[in-house]
C-alpha cells in the first residue's frame, strides 16, 4: 500500500484488495497498460454509473448495458467511450465476477474514503504497469510545493497545459478555476476521474486535445503551471518574435507561449529536466531574452531520484511578468531537501516553501546578478553559483587548450578515447606505442603531435593522462581534450595528482552538467582553480609519488608471482578438460552433420520446416542453437582456466547492448511456448547515452550469469509449465552516490559511471526470509527443488570481477502488486 497516513486503514486496505482482486481477472484479457479500467469501475460503481449483477444477467449484450448505465450520467457519458475496447474485450462470465466483487464493498464506507482510494489505486496500477505505461504519477511533494509557491487569490484562472494525470489541479481551491489539456485519451480519462474524487471537477475544463495545436489564446491566466514530456521534439517548428528563429523544442514553446499568455501580475512554473538550464544554441537566445527582461524569478534544483520511471533530475523555474527584484536572479539548491524513504527519496516540500517565503540568502538560497549570469554565458546551473571561494590559480594560466588539425577520414592513426586513458596516479603517462593504428571513420577527431595533458571531458572522471609524444601522433575523439602545459609554473605528474584533491572535486561537481551521461566544458574546466605550491614543493611531492609507486609495483609483482602458480596448475585442470571433452564434441558436431545430411536426402526443403508456430521457430534454427551450445562449451573448456575465479579470466571491450540483443535473440529460440524473454533498454540509454555502452567484460562469463538467471527462473520460479510467463531483461542508467548505492549491496566508484541489468521474472518470489547472503553462499539449497550449486556464488564471484573486485549484485522480491514477482540486479562500470 503506502506509509502515508490515512484513517479507516482496514477499510482502505480491503476495498483496494477487491477491486486489485478486479484487476487479477482483467489480466487475463487485456493488456498490462489497460488495467486503469478498474479505476473507472470503482468511480461509476459508487456513482451508481454501474450495471448492478442482476442488470447484467437480463440481457445478452453486456456492452449495451455499461453504455446505457453511463450515458444517463453526464460525466461518464464520454469516458466510457475511451474503455468501449476492454469491455468489448471481455466475456460475460469474466464481467459479472468483477460486478459482484466489487458489490461485496460498502458504497457508504467507499465514498467516505474514496480520495485515498483513489489514490492509491492510481499509485498501485503506476507501480505494477512500471514505465511500461508511458506515464508516471508526479510526486505529490512537487505538485503541492508549486502551487504553495504561486501564492495564488481566492478567484484566480490557472492553465495547465499538458496536464497529465491532473496532479496541479488537484491541489487548487474550489474557487480557483482551472483549465487543462492532455492528448492522450487513456491519460485524460484518469485525470478527470481523479478530479471527480477530489471534488474539483465542478470548477475545472479538462479538455482532450494537443496544447500545442490548441493553445489558449483566448483569455489571460494567473498561473500557467505544467510539466511537459522533458525533451519532446515538436513536430512543426514553431516561430518566435521573441528570438527570430524557430523553436523545435517543447520547453521552448511553452515559456515564450505562457509569457504572453499570462495576466499583469501572473506567473508560469515549469518543471524541467536539468538540462534546460545548461543548453545553448536557440535555449541561449531565449535564456538571454528572459533575463534581458527580468522575466525568470527563481530556479530550484530538486533532489535528484524523485520521479519514477526516468533517471533525468529536475528543476522548477518560476517565470513572472512583475519581477521582485529587477536585474538578479533567485537560486535556490535543493538537491539535500529530501528523506530516504527505503531506496527512494521523498521531497521535503514544507521546508522548501519556508526556505522560499523567508527569502534569505544562506547555503541553499543566493541571489545572482544578471552581469554574473552574462559571464556564464547564460548557463543557469545552480551548482556553479554556489561555489566557494578559493584561492589559487586559474587552471587558464598555466594551461592552454590544443585544437589540433582535423583527422583525414579512412585513414589509420593512433586513436584516444576515454577508455584508452590512464585511471591512475601512480601509472598516468601515455605513448603512442601503447595504442594501435585504428581506421578513422568519423571528421571529428583531432590531431596532436605535442606532449600534453589529455582529459575526459565526459562520464564522471576525468582520467587525467599526460601523452609522452616521441615523434609518432595521437588523434583524440570529442570527448577528450589536449592542454598544453607551462611546465615552468606546474609538473604534470602533480597536477594529475591535484585532480583528485577534495576541493578541486568539489569544483568540478559544480560544473559538470547532466546525470545520466555527465560532461564538463572546457571553458568550465579552464575556470578550475588550483594551489600551487612553489615548483621545488611539487617536485619534492612528486618523488614521494614516485617512490610511492615503486613500492606499489614491488607488492604487485609479488602477487602476480603468487597468481602465476595457482594460474599454472588451474590451466593444467582446463587442458585436462579440454582434452576429456574434446572427443563427445567432436562426435556431437559429426553426428549434426549426418542428421541434416539425412534430412536433405528425405526432404530438401527441411530446413524451413517449423517447430513452433508462434515463434516461427524452424528446425534449422533448432540445429543452429545447438551448434552454438556445443561451440560455446568447446570455447569454455579451451580458454578459461576457471569458472569462479575473480582473478583468472580476462576482461576487454564489449559492446554492452549488442551482446544483450545477440544473447536474448539466441534464447528466444530454446525457451518453451509459455515463456516470452524481452530485452528492455530504458529511455535514458536511448536518448540520453545515445544507445552506446561500452564495458571492460567478458562474454562468456556475463552469459554465464545471464543463463544461469534464466535457468533459475525456469526451474524454479515457473513451477506451473501450463501458465504463461515473462522474463524481462532491464538495462538502465545508475546514477546514484555511494551512499545511495550501498542500498542495493553496490560498492561504487563515485569517480565512475554505471549501468545496471535487472532480470525480472513472473514466477514464484524468493522463499521467505531468503537473503543475498543465502543466495550467494555455496551449496546453498532453497526452493521445492533444494537443488545445490555454484549458481548463486558463482554469479555474485563472475560480477564482482566485473567491478573490481566490489560487490555488484542484489536481489529483490518485488511487492505483491508488481507484475514481476523477483528481480536480480547487477552494475557494471562504463569506460
């Protein structure tokens, strides 16, 4: 349910139970995204909207019966229509179950308490629909402290474009009209259902229509409040006075709308993803009129984490026609105003407000003049403006940035990207002769045929390298930057040591923009101060590196020296094994050979045969998988000397998401009917990361881990072989700190950036009590089956060499209203 507090908890819980026990029924039928039809059940049932279970028997036609019930309520006359499709798709054995389930429940109890159920409902079918639904429920925190913030009269017009799910309108008095549109016809059937159960429906217009193409040009409003899809493209440019030039953005079109659009003394507050504040191009012309014109008032940045479904951090910007105080700029950071509750934050809203109403500058609150945002060059980040002061030098002063001739297309050079970069103080000069000549394929890459220092300007690190150039040149990609050093005011090897100093972090998260795929501009890094100390000092701390690092070595190579032996007698074992196994491989390939030599004497055409129709599966496909089993074993056996150690196997460059497509396009085909496999990238990777993930792994043992979830969920978690499954295979950005991070048993490098895999299944849940700890232990049996094995230690060892050695894996049974029952996750770091 949830832990906010209600009375009436028994009564709450029970009727929520029936009519989810509603829901349990249309899932049989219709699809996952369909099953906000039980909200409109439970609406028109307490609205006697409703046919009661002796109307429905009278007659054949059960759809006649809802739609005559609805039409002689004029506020379900129109909604009905948008569910004619789910009753439709509905038997009449299946419809009159939900109505006698749901008439087990008190009307009278049920219109008491009928808001919190509601919104719990809503909350319920948004968690079990996950980002599957294309919608997610806007924390309650951040609709109530907008509207706390619009300070709005008793009789004021707000206009909420985009409304989604109504979550502004709700909030509004009764006298306070509002007026609201969404496109989408499932989404604005929920809205206005959810303003019936707050009562606001009398003194709101929710419309079904697009804002952009209906815009309300009609009337001057109070407030313009909204939270548009963060970076939808419009379809149309859209032509703005106010900068000359089109806008394809939908941030864009709202505020230079929504300024016109407002009354003398109004207001619009947008939520926005983070990265408004930061773009250029068209953004920066409509950044510099508004602060031209006095016309944004405050920018607060939120906790990141708050909404579901995405990993984007956002803002809210109050725009206003009058401003408080000309010619400065109020910023507030709110990044540390929130409550952990389990895995989740929640907004602490009620202090925010009173930050805002007291209005004076502290920690989390400063006012910028415009000539400072000018310098800016209208970036309006937060984190820049609160930086300390420090004393020093000015990165730009002993620096200065390497442009480089661009690289000729189709030609090999020694390429630098990100991960060809040093990670370590102690080993951080680079030499062409460490590199390989690599074709050329893009016009992006420069050239540098001068000793430097290289830094990623992408990602969470740095990865400050400096380049030894001995006659042979590098070419870099965008996302790295060449900076020629004065090596009379700065030594290398101390600055790349600096980089890690505590206050010149501090610095760099200031300026570093973005969540999912962070970047730090170079006129930004320019602005890095440092503090010198006198050369004499720097070289003097320098040789304690130096010496440092000698030590370092030493205890290395001892170890290795160790490895060396248990590496020596491991790889005796394998070829032993190589050599047993070798024979039945050999004779399982030939007999392949002597059956499909068979098949093509009996019928030619044999290989198109199907196995499954569903999957069209045919029986060359059959053999395929096959081979590529015995392949993979024969592989196994010939190169790796162990399946558990953390140190023996080797780790290279891996294309993360082909290698997941590749596997789940492999096991669709050896899956029984019942079970469907689905790979899930999330939006962020897509959008924000540009669909590359790219991993030091190995792809044998990452297919090891991969199969052996697999292999659990099938012969464990999905006992009844008659009944449909799922086995949903997630990959996401992971965002979260350290601290955030333990949570779910990560050990994290906050310095690195990460995704995470969630294998999520259908079937039974984990045994009670059952533990990561359990699930990692050796010989651990659990289950119907207590089968033991290496399964769970063995994937837990294969991850933690994925991670340096650091936890990497959790496991999770998920709540009962989730579609999927148990989820096993796992990090892996990006290079």
């Amino acid at each position: 349910m949830t832990e906010d507090n209600y009375k009436n908890r028994e009564v709450v819980e029970y009727i929520c139970n029936q009519v989810w026990s509603c829901a349990e029924i249309l899932r049989v039928s219709v699809a996952s995204n369909s099953l906000h039809f039980v909200l409109y059940l439970i609406s028109a049932y307490k609205d006697e909207a409703l046919p009661s279970i002796q109307e429905l028997g009278r007659g054949s036609n059960k759809f006649a019966f809802f739609h005559i019930k609805a039409e002689k309520d004029e506020f379900y006359r129109e909604i009905v229509e948008i569910y004619s499709p789910t009753i439709k798709s509905l038997d009449h054995r299946q419809l009159a179950s939900i109505i006698q389930r749901l008439e087990l429940i008190n009307k009278s109890q049920l219109r008491s308490n009928f808001v919190v159920i509601f919104e719990l409902l809503l909350k319920r079918l948004f968690n079990y629909q996950g980002k599957r639904s294309g919608e997610s429920v806007q924390p309650k925190e951040i609709s109530r402290l907008i509207i706390e913030l619009a300070n709005l009269e008793n009789k004021a017009k707000v206009y909420n474009p985009f409304a989604g799910l109504a979550s502004f309108g709700i909030y509004l008095d009764k006298n306070q009209k509002y007026k609201a549109q969404e496109w989408n016809p499932a989404t604005w059937a929920i809205a206005l259902m959810r303003l019936k159960a707050h009562n606001k429906n009398s003194s709101s217009k929710f419309e079904l229509n697009d804002s952009i193409e209906n815009w309300d040009d009609s009337q001057k409003f109070d407030l313009i409040v909204a939270t548009p899809p963060f970076k939808m493209r419009l379809q149309r440019p859209f032509y703005s006075n106010v900068i000359n030039d089109n806008y394809r953005d939908v941030e864009s079109f709202l505020i230079d709308k929504g300024i016109h659009s407002l009354s003398n003394n109004g207001k619009l507050i947008t939520v926005f993803s983070l990265s408004f504040l930061f773009s250029g191009g068209r953004l920066a012309k409509l950044k510099k009129w508004l602060i031209d014109n006095d016309l944004i008032d405050t920018i607060i940045t939120l906790p990141s984490g708050l909404l579901s479904n995405t990993s984007i951090p956002v803002c809210v910007i109050i725009f206003k026609t009058i401003s408080s105080r000309p010619g400065y700029v109020k910023f507030i950071d709110a990044s540390s105003f929130f409550v952990k509750n389990g895995p989740n934050k929640l907004l602490k809203d009620k202090e925010l407000v009173e930050l805002v109403h007291e209005d004076i500058e502290n920690e989390f609150l400063k006012y910028v003049t415009t000539d400072d945002i000018y310098k800016n060059d209208f970036d309006l980040s937060v984190g820049r403006y609160f930086l300390k002061d420090i004393q020093g030098t000015r990165f730009s002063k002993f620096s200065s940035i390497i442009r480089g001739l661009r690289a000729p297309i189709n030609e090999r050079m020694k390429q630098v990207q990100i991960r060809n970069l040093k990670d370590d103080v102690f080993d951080s000069v680079l030499t062409s002769d460490e590199l390989e000549n690599t074709l050329i394929k893009r016009e992006t890459f420069r050239i540098i045929d001068e000793s430097c220092l290289l830094i990623a300007t992408r990602w969470n690190t740095l990865k400050p390298t400096f380049f030894n150039y001995t006659g042979e040149p590098i070419v870099i990609s965008q996302a790295v930057v060449a900076l020629r050093l004065d090596e009379n005011i700065v030594n290398p090897t101390f600055l790349i040591n600096e980089f890690s100093a505590d206050y010149v972090q501090e610095q760099l998260n200031s300026y570093r923009v973005g969540s999912v795929q962070p970047m730090l501009r170079k006129n930004d890094l320019e602005n890095i101060i440092f503090q010198l100390p006198t050369m004499q000092e720097q070289k003097a701390k320098v040789s304690g590196i130096i010496e440092l690092s000698k030590r370092l070595r030493k205890i290395e190579s001892e170890k290795e020296n160790i490895l060396s032996g248990i590496h020596k007698e491991e790889t005796e074992s394998s070829t032993s094994l190589s050599h047993i196994l070798g024979k039945p491989l050999l004779s399982i390939g030939s007999s392949i050979e002597i059956i499909q030599n068979a098949l093509s004497n009996l019928d030619p055409d044999w290989k198109s045969h199907l196995i499954s129709q569903r999957r069209q599966f045919t029986l060359i496909d059959a053999f395929d998988s096959i081979t590529k089993n015995v392949k993979y074993i024969q592989e196994l056996a010939d190169k790796n000397t162990s399946l558990v150690s953390v140190s023996n196997f080797e780790l290279t460059e891996l294309h993360f998401l082909k290698f997941l497509s590749e596997f789940v396009k492999d096991e669709k085909k050896s899956l029984n009917n019942n079970i469907s496999l689905k790979l899930d990238i999330h939006e962020d990777i897509k959008e924000l990361m540009d669909n590359q993930v790219l991993i030091k792994g190995n792809s044998q043992k990452l297919r090891i881990v991969l199969v052996n979830l697999l292999d659990n969920a099938k012969n464990h978690a999905f006992t009844n072989k008659e009944k449909s499954n799922k086995i949903n295979i997630e990959i996401l950005p992971f965002i979260k700190n350290e601290e955030e991070a333990s949570y779910f048993n990560y050990d994290i490098d906050g310095k690195k950036s990460y995704v995470e895999v969630k294998v999520s299944n259908t079937g039974l849940s984990f045994p009670k009590d059952f533990t990561l700890k359990d699930y990692v232990r050796k010989n651990f049996a659990a289950g119907k089956t207590r089968n033991r094995g290496l399964g769970g230690y063995e994937v837990n060892e294969i991850l933690k060499a994925h991670n340096e050695g650091k936890n990497a894996l959790n496991i999770i049974s998920n709540k009962e209203d989730s579609e999927y029952t148990t989820t096993v996750s796992f990090i892996i770091p990006i290079l």
